[in-house]
C-alpha cells in the first residue's frame, strides 16, 4: 500500500514592511501575494497556509 504525503506551503507575509513603506501583501492591490500563492500551488502543494497578521509597532 502506497501512502501519498500531504504537501503545505507556509507564505509568511506578516511583515510590516517597513523598508518597502507598506506592507508587501497589499502592495499593487494583492498582486504579490497572488503570485506567491500562485508558484506554492503550481509546485504542488496541498495546502497553502498564509500568515498575514501584521505586527503593529511597539513604541
């Protein structure tokens, strides 16, 4: 019997992106974070779990 391995790609994306001046999963409305999801289900993940909270700077 063959078992097949689940595959999960994890993005993190929850910088603040401070050097970029926003944070880089919104910039060009989302077209970045469509693109990485993109290339993690074409290199065939299962799952893609995306971390997008944002850390709010502390003072």
């Amino acid at each position: 019997m063959t078992t097949r391995l689940q595959i999960a790609g994890v993005l993190l994306a929850a910088g603040a992106g401070v050097r970029y001046g926003m944070p880089k999963v919104t910039a060009a409305q989302g077209k970045w974070l469509n693109v990485a999801v993109a290339a993690f289900d074409e290199g065939a993940c299962d799952d893609v779990v995306v971390d997008i909270d944002t850390p709010t700077p502390s003072d």
